[in-house]
C-alpha cells in the first residue's frame, strides 16, 4: 500500500501566510509583524515514521512549510498515486481542507483521512460534510494509522479504535483508543521527507535549529487549550526517559547538523527533577549543543542553573493574562509574582525568555487589556507573542462561549489566533481585543531593535535562514510595521 501524509495548502500570499499542522493553534502570520515561523508536524511525522517502521511505503509532504499551491499540492499527489492519503484539518481551514480532499479522490481515488485538530474535535461533522472522505482521526494516532494501513479500503473499522468511519453510507465511530505509555518505544519522527531548515522556532537563537518533544500532554485543563480537551484526554501527560530524549539530541546534532534543539513540549519543566536529568545526561556526555524549550514558570532557581550549565539558553512559557480573576475563570493557575522572580532568575543566568499572552479570555476588558500589556513590557522580556484567544471546538473556552453567547462569528475560517477575534464581550469588543494585539505586537518590534543583543541574535539568525537579502527584507518589512501600526 502507497501511503500519503499530506499538510495541505492553506494562506499563502506575498504579505501573510497560515500555519496549521504542528500549531498549538492554526493562524494567519502577518509577515511584517511575526518571525518567520513553520511549526514542525509532530503527528503526522510520528505517524509516517510509525508506518515506516512497520513496513509501509509512506511519504510526508509538508506543503504549507514548502510554500506550495493547491495545484501545484494535487499535481504531485496525482504523480504519487497514493492507496491511502492523510491530510491534515484546523478549524479556520477546515472548508479548504474538505474541498482539497475531494479533489485528491477524484484525481486519485485513494482511500481519504483526514487528522488534526478540527476533524478530532468534530469527527462525525466533517465527515458528513465532505462525502469523499472516509475516516477522521481521533486523539493522538500513531498506532491507529497503522491499524488502518493493516486494515486497508474495504476493511472491518469497526474493530479500528480512534476513528470515525464511513460504512455503508453511514457515520460510525469507535472507542477512543487507549494513549500510548511507553513513548521511548516509538521512532524518532520522520524528518528527512520534509524541509527541516523551514522549522524554526522564534524562540531560537541559532540556526539550524531542530524541534523535539520529550513528553506528551499536560496534567493542566486551561480552558482555551486543545490539547488536553481533543487530542489526549485527562490525565495525560506521559514522558520519555532522560537517556531516550538526549539519544534523540546525539541524533539530530549528528545527522543534521543542528545548532541548537528547540524542546517543544507543553512544558519541559514542569517535573523539575526530570528536567535536572535530561540536563545532567547532556553533560554527561559532553555534547556541545544550545537548546531551548517550552517551560514553566514553577522552575526553581537551582534546576534553572543546572539547564544553562547544559546548554540551555532560552525559556518559552505563557502567562496569557495579567488578571488574577481572567486566569482564575481560565483554569491557568498561575502566580503573577512567581512569573516576575522566574524572569529575573533567568535573566540572572543569562538565560532568554519568551513569554506568550493572549487577549479575549473570559471576563476580558479593556481594563485588563492594558493591565495584561503593562505587565508584559515591565518584566523586560527578550520576546513575547501576542494572540487572539479563540474558542476552538472540543475546548471548555467554546462550550462556554456558545453558552454564553460571546461568539460574533460562526463562520470556522474566521477561528484563527493571529487577529481574527470572533468573541466579545460587553465591556470588551472585537475592536479592543485586535487594537491589544497590535499595539503590543508594535511595541515588542520597537523593543527588539532598541536592544542591541537581542536586534543582533535576531539579525544573525535571519541571515543564517535567508542570507543578507533575507536581513534586508525583514528589517524593512518590520519597520513598516513599526511606522504604521499595522
């Protein structure tokens, strides 16, 4: 069997483009205002390389990160004649998604599924939507594809778990299937079928720089968050070994190369003490690599310590609001005042940090628009990342905002998290939450080129990806914004 594994197309345009598979949250990137930025395809490459591993002929193509139209996506699928085809959903690109999948079945006839986020959330809607696809995978699906490859067209689903299945012109959908607990049994996922240099995390400074994950799921239930509420359930977080992970990091430094290792898990510190290990095993073995991570801000100063000594250089974590009450109703506990020592006590070590905030969660004003900006700019960040926070199917956020009658829009392509708000509030409108994004993403440019070290980093990161034009284009893109606000 011929297996497919397809991103397909969605926004690409001289002035923006999406991001979808790999995406905590699919968006529209405005390229005067973000870092080029492609998020690495976690699932589906574990999926490729879970097939790989268990005989299958199967291929991975990213076509968002590649740059890649639809014509120019449906013409390489055709040249492949694929038996099964994978192809990636989010919700604000679920309509393209849908009409690309018919159009891979009528020009092949393979055998459609489809993953991500939207087609987990609502399974049996996207199936009865588009009749040319025939499964929806559920929840995370490195052992279900297999399972469907085994099974192949024409198989009995009905003993297949995680999915939701057409037969016989009806939709049926089967128990969900058990999460995976031994994560160091899987394969590395597969890297070699796709651009690795376009996976580049802002937070990173060096390049190449390669993304791994050392552990699965979160034992936290934000509301807004679609991965304990669609892809893993709860309790999910699991982790792999601290010899596996660091394995994993002797393999990419060696077989491509990379400059530093981007660890995006939903939070690699969250288990201080299996942080100090994965720490401890690199300077075991004395690899001279940089890397970075997603982390928490509960990590305490001594474990802090022991990650610089190790190579680590950067700490990606979010905070989202400055409202005690908004992170209260959001289910983020989180204390304001252990942020602020986190971010001295990285700066004290020399390590950079990024933090993520987010307008529009419940009980959002115009008051804690400003309270949430003024906070963000005094703890002197190296970075941060401003969004929209938008209620995804299958989350708490939007079984409340349905409830509540907070949503604008229903329309799914205006549910992206770059600066499409489709919720307000009374004392907080569309309008305010978009002028908070951009006021704030306007004045963390104007504090990256007013700080030398970090313009520098920045400078030399884009020059290693895009060379000087690349430097060129950047810096007058971004300056534009800078002017115009917009």
């Amino acid at each position: 069997m011929n297996i497919l594994l397809v991103n397909s197309p969605w926004v690409q345009e001289e002035g923006k483009y999406g991001v979808k598979a790999g995406a905590r949250w699919a968006s529209i990137r405005q390229r005067r205002q973000t870092l080029p930025y492609y998020p690495f395809p976690f699932f589906m490459a574990y999926a490729t390389a879970a097939l790989k591993q268990h005989g299958f002929s199967a291929q991975l193509k990213d076509a968002v990160a590649e740059g890649m139209t639809a014509g120019q996506t449906l013409l390489f699928i055709a040249e492949q004649k694929p038996d099964l085809c994978v192809i990636e959903t989010a919700t604000p690109s679920i309509d393209i998604d849908l009409k690309f999948a018919r159009e891979v079945k009528d020009r092949t006839g393979a055998w459609i599924i489809l993953s991500g986020p939207h087609a987990a959330a609502l399974p049996e809607e996207v199936l009865a939507q588009e009749p040319a696809c025939d499964v929806a995978l559920i929840g995370e699906y490195d052992e279900t594809i297999v399972d469907l490859a085994r099974t192949g067209p024409g198989g009995d689903l009905s003993q297949v778990k995680g999915i939701a299945y057409r037969s016989g012109g009806t939709i049926h959908r089967a128990p969900n299937r058990p999460l995976i607990a031994d994560l160091d049994a899987l394969p590395y996922p597969e890297r070699d079928d796709i651009p690795l240099l376009k996976y580049t995390d802002p937070t990173c400074k060096r390049f190449p720089n390669v993304c791994i994950i050392s552990s699965r799921g979160c034992p936290y239930s934000c509301i807004f968050c679609v991965e304990p509420s669609v892809y893993y359930g709860k309790p999910s977080f699991r982790a792999r070994s601290p010899q596996n992970v660091v394995d994993e990091v002797e393999f990419v430094m060696k077989r491509y190369n990379a400059a530093e290792v981007y660890f995006d898990d939903s939070s690699f510190s969250l288990n201080t003490i299996r942080a100090r290990q994965i720490a401890e095993e690199i300077l075991d073995r004395k690899l001279a690599v940089y890397w970075s991570c997603m982390g928490d801000i509960r990590t305490d100063y001594d474990t802090l310590a022991v990650m610089k000594r190790s190579g680590c250089h950067g700490m990606k974590f979010g905070v989202e609001s400055a409202s005690p009450e908004i992170l209260r109703r959001a289910n983020k506990p989180l204390d304001l005042g252990l942020v602020r020592e986190f971010v001295n006590n990285c700066r004290r070590l020399g390590i950079y940090t990024h933090g993520t905030f987010m307008f529009g969660l419940p009980g959002e004003t115009r008051e804690t628009i400003r309270q949430t900006m003024a906070f963000a700019f005094s703890l002197k960040l190296t970075s941060a990342q401003f969004s929209v926070a938008t209620p995804f199917p299958g989350t708490e956020f939007y079984r409340q905002a349905k409830e509540n009658g907070w949503l604008r829009i229903t329309d799914w392509s205006a549910y992206e998290g770059g600066e499409s708000p489709v919720i307000e509030y009374p004392d907080c409108s569309a309008a305010d939450i978009i002028a908070g994004v951009r006021a704030s993403k306007r004045r963390k440019m104007v504090r990256i080129v007013t700080n030398p070290p970090v313009l520098w980093q920045y400078v030399r990161k884009i020059y290693d990806m895009e060379g000087l034009g690349g430097v060129l284009r950047n810096l007058a893109e971004k300056g534009a914004f800078v002017l115009r606000g917009r």
